[in-house]
C-alpha cells in the first residue's frame, strides 16, 4: 500500500528459479506513485535453457495462478491433462498460427472451466493485448452465466488475480487491468453481439445451434474483423447431425484440413454399445480423473432400462451425433431388429407407401408373414449428388449399391414405381398395401397402364396419416419391434429413416413428426402403414372364431 492508501497491482514476486538480480529489482522499495498494473507473466521454473512457447506459457499461466471453482478439487491449483495441454499447445504454438479451434468431448469433462482458464489467460495473462475485448457466447442467457461465474470464481479465489481484474456482475463483463482488456458474457438471445471487436471469441455449447448457420455466431465471427490474427475457439459436445453448424465445421476440417485450424474431436465409435468402458473412455478423456466413472456407470444403466433415455446418453456421454429428444424407436431396439429378412417370394405381404410429391424420396416397405421387412426407395437420378451433399446423406452411394433407385429426370417418375410394384405383385401374395391419399390420384393411372386389375388396385387401402389411424399403427409396430418380430436387414436407408423419426402428441394419440422432422422419415411412413394393414392379433382369433360361428365380445 502507498501512503495514500492505493493498493499496489503488480505481477507475482519472482519464484526461487528467478535469478539474484531479479530477486533484488522485485524487492527494491518503489517510490509511492499511482501504481500501473502489469498482466501476470508464467511461472519462471517454465524458462529453462531456452524460451518457451506461446502455448507452454498459456499451460505455465493456468497451472500457476488458476484454481479449481468447483467440484472435488475446489480451491486446488488447475493441472491440465493431456487432452487440455496438447490442446492449448495446437493453437497457440502452430507455425502458421490458428484462427480456429475446435474441441468436442463429452459433459462433465471440464469444458466451461478450461474456457474460464483461457480466458483469463487473455485477460490478465500472456497472451492480454492493450485495449482488446473477449468475448464468450453461448446460446442461453443461463449458459453464458455459467461460463462468467466460472471466471469470476477462479479471480475471487486467486489473491493475485483479484487484484488485477475488476469484476462488473451486472453485465457479466470482466476487466484486466494490466492492460485494459474488456471480457463480455454473451448470449444469443440477448442479441448484444454486435458493435464488439474480440480479438478472442470462445464459444460454449455451440453444438446447440440447430441448423448450418446462426445470426449471433455470425455476428461474433464477422466482429473479428479488427485484428490481423483473432481467434475463436468453440468447445462443446456434438451437435444431434450432420446438417447442424458445429458438425459442419467438424466435417469440413477433416475432409479438407486447414492449417489453421485445430480440431480435436473426443467421441465413441457409432456402432459401440452403451456399457462398452472402452467407448466410455473415447469421449470422456477425464475419466477416472475429475469425470465420475460411477456416474457415467450409473447414466449408462438407466438408459439400458429406458430406451427413451439412450438418446440423450449417447450425444451427452458418448458424444455421438444423436438427438438427445427420443426417437420413436431406440436405436439399441432398432439394432436388434437388424436380422436379414430372407426371401420372400411367394410369402402374403402386407406393404405401404409414402408417395414423394416432386424430387423428395419415395418409399414402398413390405412385411411378410415372418416379419421379413423388405424397403424399396427412389429418387430422381437428376442432382442426386447435389442433394447428397446437401442433405448430408450418401443417396448416391446408396444408388450405387442398390439400395436407392433412381428414376431420370428432376422428379420422381411414378411410371417407374408402378413397374416395379407389377413385379413386386407378380412375386409375392400381397394382402394389402397402405397409402396416404394425397398423391395415389397421380399413380392410379400408371398402375392400370402396368396391368393392375380391379382385384389388385382393391388391395390399396387408403390409410391416414393422423392420430386415428397411426396411433394403432405405431403402437403395433412398437410391440413388433420390442419383440424383435421384424428383420429389416439394416438397410442403410430404412435406418436414415429410423434415425429420423419422432412422434408427436401422447400415448392417447400419435403420430409422426413430419413437420419438424430433421431428415427423411418417409420409410417409416411406409412401414407403419403397412403394420398398420396387417390383422392384429385379436383380429386373427376374432376371424377364427367367427369361422366357427362364435361371436367376439
């Protein structure tokens, strides 16, 4: 303290590395002045023979004057793992320098404290720029609350950092001293990015944003305009597809990788199964370290007992791209039913069909009477390769596997699917097949022109797409699948249309989710219509016992 009662901000005293002449400055009385603050320098047991790096700074910086917020440790100095450190080391001591940094992992793996670390890094530390701004954004008000009281934390508990930080709670902005950084908690729905210049962007959580662009990420990214070389780091878990933001910064690195660029990408294998340790550790490198393995035991259990809870574990805790809002049929259930379904020449077969409109998919799914499930699709041949990258779904590799067909042209042809449906009658015992009534008008005539008689165009049963006629449906085709009674094969396209299906309304009433759907769910459509015409079993004993003249009550 001056004798006027100013407190002094400096950086640490020198630790016993520093040499005697350090030593001697660091201690030598000063005159009593209005005090400049200075950004806390790396610990110097760091310095050995030669300079350290940009990124063994940051790492020095973190392990020396951060501590833990929370959790086990609380009150610890931060040690930085391995998956932390090489990190940080990949983007502050690239050769041709980063502007973007990618790392995905699981919760609960310290994401939001190590942005909290970096940040102050930043701010008060060796990489703090004179006048800059930071910035940390996140998609709720709530999440970019977490990410400042992190911050705040770390200074209040930190006798050096509290006294170079000024902490401003009302508007979750954080100030360095040193050299007049300005750090902001952001939210997308507080609409404040623009007007700002960060020359560091960390965005948390970014894996929430649903589709491929987002207004407040744009504002954020196109703001760093200002600087010669500004970073953004964004640290989340995966996003639920490939259509949404974070995944396509993901899959752009790694199909063509910039050097500029890191991405560090910690997930489980898509086909593991949900009590694999292995896949456990794939996704949570902080396993057995700060991230509960009893807890991840326990989550894994409840979703194994729960289906509707497998989701949510898999794009959580395993880090795969999987909504966390339940499908209609678990993937675990769906994966059960993946036996080949086996010939089906000659067998009864009960089918549906889903009537694509111009250019979207068209589907036909068959169920024979062992529950051989037999899908067929089209597609226009006309920018098929476009739509797959669009899309982000391989149609044209699917078409040159033969699991997709295609009609030529820009739309799908219904004379091609009436020709194929004369096949599919001549070769098995078709009992019904179930439409939506929307676009049967357009096929009706391709289907007399291919030799339909009156008997078979009966078999085509009008079958709604409302909660009257799928709640039964679905609720039928949920028993078949929990029962394992279908063998679909695990057709690629089926399985899209698995993935994708969600219901809407209560077990009173349901249906699909057409609407809000994120990809094609049309096969599903298909198959539920065709459970949906087949006899249910209460059905099967009335017709039985009605055959002997008993009726059913």
């Amino acid at each position: 303290m001056t004798k006027k009662g100013s407190e002094k901000l400096s950086a640490l005293p020198a630790s016993s590395a520093v040499s005697s002449k350090k030593r001697a400055t660091a201690s030598s009385p000063r005159k009593a002045t209005t005090p400049k603050a200075s950004a806390v320098e790396p610990p110097e047991p760091y310095c050995t023979k030669k300079p350290i790096t940009r990124g063994e700074k940051v790492c020095a910086f973190i392990e020396r004057y951060c501590l833990a917020p929370e959790g086990d440790h609380i009150g610890k100095p931060i040690h930085l793992e391995h998956f932390q450190r090489k990190f940080i080391l990949e983007i502050y001591d690239n050769p041709v320098g980063t502007h973007s940094a990618y790392l995905s992992i699981a919760r609960k793996n310290g994401k939001t404290a190590l942005i909290g670390a970096i940040l102050l890094a930043h701010l008060v530390g060796p990489e703090a720029v004179q006048n800059s701004q930071i910035i940390s954004g996140a998609q709720s008000k709530e999440q970019a609350a977490v990410v400042f009281e992190l911050a705040r934390k770390m200074i209040e508990m930190s006798p050096v950092l509290s006294k170079l930080v000024r902490i401003q709670p009302s508007g979750k902005r954080l100030i360095g001293l040193a050299r007049n950084v300005l750090y902001r908690a952001l939210a997308a729905e507080g609409k404040t990015a623009h007007g700002l210049s960060p020359i560091l962007a960390i965005l948390d959580e970014v894996g929430q944003v649903v589709g491929p662009t987002d207004k407040f990420v744009s504002a954020i990214t196109s703001a760093q305009g200002a600087y010669t070389n500004p970073l953004l780091i964004a640290i989340s878990t995966q996003a639920p597809t490939d259509a949404d933001m974070f995944s396509t910064w993901i899959d752009a690195q790694q199909n063509a990788p910039d050097p500029r660029v890191v991405c560090h990408v910690y997930a489980a294998p898509n086909d593991c199964q949900l009590d694999d340790p292995a896949a456990w550790a794939a996704a949570n490198p902080a396993l057995g370290i700060f991230r509960s393995k009893a807890d991840v035991a326990k989550q894994c259990k409840q979703a194994m007992d729960m289906p509707a809870n497998e989701p949510e574990f898999r794009n959580l805790i395993l880090n795969q791209r999987v909504e966390a809002v339940s499908p209609f049929v678990a993937r675990s259930v769906w994966e059960a039913n993946g036996n080949a379904p086996g010939d089906s020449t000659g067998r009864k077969v009960w089918a549906g069909l889903d009537l694509a409109s111009v250019h979207d998919l068209t589907a036909f799914v068959a169920v024979d009477d062992t529950g051989g499930v037999h899908p067929s699709f089209w597609l226009p041949a006309h920018g098929l390769v476009e739509k797959s990258r669009k899309d982000k779904v391989p149609y044209d590799l699917w078409a040159k596997q033969g699991s997709l067909f295609t009609t030529p042209g820009k739309a799908v042809e219904y004379e091609f699917v009436a020709e194929f449906l004369r096949g599919f009658f001549d070769r098995h015992d078709v009992q019904a097949v179930g439409f939506d009534r929307a676009l049967m008008k357009y096929l009706v005539p391709w289907l007399v022109k291919a030799g339909f008689t009156e008997v078979e165009l009966a078999k085509f049963v009008e079958f709604g797409q409302g909660t009257l006629s799928m709640t039964p449906a679905l609720r039928e085709l949920e028993v078949k699948l929990l029962n394992t009674q279908l063998r679909h094969g695990s057709h690629p396209v089926l399985n899209m249309c698995a993935a994708n299906a969600k219901v809407v309304g209560e077990s009173g009433g349901r249906k699909f989710d057409k609407k809000n759907a994120r990809g094609r769910i049309d096969g599903m459509s298909a198959l539920a219509n065709a459970v949906g015409v087949m006899p249910t079993v209460s059905e099967t004993v009335e017709s039985a016992y009605a055959g002997r003249g008993i009726l059913m009550f």
